[in-house]
C-alpha cells in the first residue's frame, strides 16, 4: 500500500513532534500549536486570493454586470470579504439579474 504524500507528511510531523518531546521536553502540543498558527492564516490567505481570481474570471465572462462596476473591483471584493465578498456578487449578479445575452445563447445551444 502506498501513502499519499499528505499523509506521509503529517507521519513525518507527528514523530518529529515526538523526538522533539523527548529530547528537549517540549509538548507536542506547543508544536502543533506553533503549526496551526501558521496553518490557519496561510490558508485563508490562500482561499481569499483563490476567490479573488474566479470572482475576476467569471466577472470577464459577464460582459453585462447589473452593478456596473469592472472586473477588478469585484475581485477586490472577493479578496478583501471572502465568503461575504462572494455571496455580495451573487446577489448583485445572479440572483437579481436579468438574463444577460450569454445567457440566452447558451440556454438554445441544444446538447
């Protein structure tokens, strides 16, 4: 059976934890803490930029925005709210919108 690297990666952690634990006499948990405290921040930063760049993606594909601001400002909405910034586009873009011509195109092209 071969181990994904995720997972050989968290083995790895656990007994450098455990080696750190016995010869120095510092908990795991301070070191796992140590991890989370760099974990959780990178990956928000992570998902805000990941937002950033589909809400940017997908504001191009809309030519015809009901709130008529550029591409660029709605991915800095998307990067600066997050998941807030995200639902506030798909209020102001989808669910109060009226069809757009890509739309309507896409709607008759028959599978």
């Amino acid at each position: 059976m071969q181990l994904k690297k995720p997972v050989l990666i968290t083995i790895g952690i656990i007994i450098l934890c455990g080696f750190i634990d016995r010869h120095t006499g510092i908990k795991f948990v301070y070191v796992a803490t140590y991890f989370l405290h760099w974990l959780i921040p990178v990956a928000l930063l992570v998902t805000h930029i990941g937002l950033g760049i589909c809400i940017y993606r997908d504001a191009q594909k809309r030519k015809q925005l009901l709130v008529a601001a550029p591409p660029w400002l709605w991915a800095c909405v998307g990067f600066s709210g997050g998941i807030i910034g995200l639902a506030a586009y798909w209020l102001a873009n989808y669910v109060c919108v009226a069809k757009t011509p890509a739309d309507e195109s896409a709607e008759e092209t028959p599978d």
